[in-house]
C-alpha cells in the first residue's frame, strides 16, 4: 500500500510532468461540488497534497501553487516557466509564484524566456546555476535521447564523488530509493581499450505515469572511470515491465573559461513501454532536469 508521502511523490511527479507537455487542455468549467475543491482534487487537512492533478493549465497552476511547500524549489521554478507561455496574461497564482520564485514580474519573465530558448533552466535568483543548456536528439526510432548541460560555480576537485548513486535522488521525485553505494573510480583508457567492469546495484525508480502506482524496481549496471579534468559514471538500466530500454552517463568536468566552475552533462536515451512519444519525451526532459537540479545541488552543498 502506497504511503501519503509515496501518494504525495506520484501525484505531483503528474502534475509536474504535465506541464512539460506542449500543448495543454482549455480548462474545464468545474461542476458545483462542495466537498471538492474547484483547484483540482480533494481540499484534505492544511498542507495536504491534492489528490488527482488535473491537466489543463490552470489547474496545473493551482496545484502547483497549492503545493508549493511539497516541491522543490528548483523543480517549482521549472514547473512554472514551463507554464509561462501558455498565457497572455497572468492570473494571481502565476503572478505570485513568479515573484517569489524568480523576482520576476510577468511581461519581464516572458521577456526573459524569449531570450533565453535554448536554455535547460530558469534564471534563478541565487545562481546556484550559472548556465544551461538543453541538446535533444532527433532520432528516426522508437527511443527519446538528449543532452543536458549545467554549469554550478563549485571548483571540480571539490564536486568529489557527485555522480555517485547515492547522490542521484536528493529531494527530487523520480529515484524513490538508491544504494548508499560509491563506486570506484577507475583511470580514463586508452582508446579503443575495454572499458572497465561495470558495477551491479538494485534501486527503486517512481516514474510519473499513470499506470505506476507504486516505486518501480530496476536492476542498473554502471562503472565510473576518470582522469585530471574529468569524472564520468556510465550506466545501463535492465529491461522492466515499464522501461524497454534506458542507457546514459552524468559526466563532471572542469570548466576551462570559468576559474572556479564545474560543467555537469547528463546525457541519456529513454524508450518506455508507452505509445505516446510525447509523454516519452516529456518524462525524459523532466527526468533530466530532476537529476540535474540534485547533482547541482549536491555540488552546492558538498
């Protein structure tokens, strides 16, 4: 049986991947149910979680704006900038989250993301990010690959074992359990030499689908090999009753133009056993981003 926090996870994993989604329904006009709150789900006790997140944009706001406190903040923010171009013009929810979110008003942030297209996250205030960028791959199969890239302003020797497992889930939504494992590190070979054996580990992955009511158990084989500029960890995960095929690297290296700086670059191929190629490749953005804010903010910190 699933937990209020297992529920709380699944539930606003939803809401969070619909508004990756680029196109969204008009909003529904809510029927006069009383007990029922017009903002998408159950009222529940104070600081709940709603229950069942709609998918038409306002309503994705809401619950996101009524939840805030249950989101991290990093994920908020991406969260509500994928909903900016949604509207011409802001309603409350939207207005508010934006100030304390980004310390935007609503014409200077669409403003702002018009010039910033092809970055992988918002302007955030605090610069734990220094630069993004989103890479994805047009592909002619059935799998979704991408590239994301972050710049965090932590020197490299001191980002230590950041693509290690254990520092994968931090506070975000879609690794529920991982091994407090640290892989060793083997020396970068040579060209064309075989790359080193490939560690086994179990893990529980909480994948935002609706079909997924509870944590997902994968088997996942990886390996981390490095050299005086970079540290790189490998990874394939096995074939399970909702993932066909999942292969991709989390790669730290040292960032030459900025003294000081370190560049994360997650790159990762995705085929789900879904038939929508928009969900797919919804749920591999938003899954980037999600291992993306953890690894920063495990650099942040240390």
């Amino acid at each position: 049986m699933a937990t209020a926090r297992g529920k709380m996870t699944q539930t606003l994993n939803q809401a969070i991947l619909g508004t990756y989604l680029p196109s969204l329904p008009a909003a529904r006009k809510a029927k006069p149910t009383p007990p029922q709150s017009r903002l998408g789900g159950a009222r529940g006790k104070p600081g709940s979680v709603t229950d069942v997140p709609p998918a038409d944009k306002d309503s994705l706001l809401h619950t996101l704006a009524r939840n805030k406190a249950h989101i991290p903040a990093p994920l908020l923010g991406i969260a509500v900038w994928n909903l900016l171009p949604h509207y011409t013009a802001p309603p409350q929810p939207m207005s508010d989250l934006l100030r304390d979110i980004f310390d935007l008003d609503f014409t200077s942030a669409q403003r702002l993301q018009r010039q910033t297209l092809t970055d992988a996250f918002p302007p955030y205030p605090n610069h734990f990010i220094l630069d993004s960028e989103w890479l994805p791959d047009q592909r002619t199969d059935a799998a979704s690959s991408a590239t994301l890239e972050i710049c965090v302003p932590r020197p490299f020797d001191e980002m230590g074992d950041v693509v290690n497992p254990v520092h994968w889930a931090g506070d975000a939504f879609f690794w529920k359990s991982l091994p407090r494992l640290s892989l060793p590190a083997v020396g970068r070979q040579q060209p064309g030499a075989a790359a080193p054996a490939p560690r086994r580990f179990d893990a529980q992955l909480t994948l935002p689908l609706a079909a997924a009511t509870q944590p997902l158990p994968v088997t996942i084989e990886a390996h981390i090999s490095v050299d005086p500029f970079t540290t790189q960890l490998d990874f394939t995960m096995w074939r399970n009753s909702q993932i066909a095929q999942c292969t991709g690297s989390f790669i730290v290296g040292k960032e030459e133009s900025r003294p000081g700086a370190t560049r994360i670059t997650i790159q990762r191929l995705l085929r789900l056993r879904v038939e929508d190629p928009t969900q797919q490749n919804a749920i591999l953005r938003y899954w980037l981003h999600s291992d993306a804010v953890c690894l920063a903010l495990g650099a942040r910190a240390g």
